[in-house]
C-alpha cells in the first residue's frame, strides 16, 4: 500500500493549492504555471489546422499547405515541451520527493511516444 502525500501547488494568482494522493500522480487534475498559455497555444493551433482545412478545400497549392502543416505541427511540439517543463517542475519533483518511482517511469514513456 503506497503513501499518502500531500503537496502544495501556488497558481499564478499566488491561490495556494493543497491537496494528497496515495503516490500515484495521476489520478487527478494538477494545476501549473503555464495552463493557460498551454490552451491559447492550443486553440491557436486549432484554428490554424481549420485554416489549412479550408486551404486543401479551396484547393491551394500543395507547397503552401505544406509549409502551414510544418508551422502547425512546430507549434503542436512546442507546446508539448512547455506541458513537458511544467510536468518535470511540479509532478516529477513531488514524485522525486515522495519516491514515486512509477511515476518517473510513466514520464519516460510520454517522452518516448513523444519525441517520435
């Protein structure tokens, strides 16, 4: 039977977060610094794949559609490296602090799917 483990996480705002988990990392919604940069990174992805929708629709030259998938898919991995930081920053240090080793196991496996 694992642990309890309680830890603190602050927002931006400086709102102090409280909360406990049984070791495992995941069985909740954690709060970081950077979540609302992470969805208007998102939603602007998101609209710039429904304008390249639109482009193949129109049908537009093939390079141009190209060139705008490589900026979507350059965005998509940027925002992967800043939800990437904020896991390290806060789920991977209480995971280091409480002994957590499934959890830096489960963060090597998210890389690996990611980087590919």
């Amino acid at each position: 039977m694992k642990e309890k483990h309680t830890h603190t996480h602050i927002r931006e705002n400086g709102e102090v977060i409280v909360h406990s988990h049984d070791g495992h990392s995941h069985g909740h919604a954690h709060v970081h610094t950077n979540t609302k940069a992470v969805l208007n990174r998102l939603s602007r992805a998101i609209g710039h794949l429904e304008s390249i929708r639109r482009m193949v629709e129109d049908g537009r030259d093939c390079s141009e559609v190209l060139i705008q998938l490589s900026a979507v898919k350059s965005a998509i991995n940027n925002t992967g490296k800043v939800i990437l930081q904020d896991h390290i920053e806060h789920c991977i240090v209480d995971a280091v602090e409480s002994g957590d080793h499934e959890a830096l196991e489960e963060l090597s496996r998210a890389i690996d799917r990611f980087v590919k």
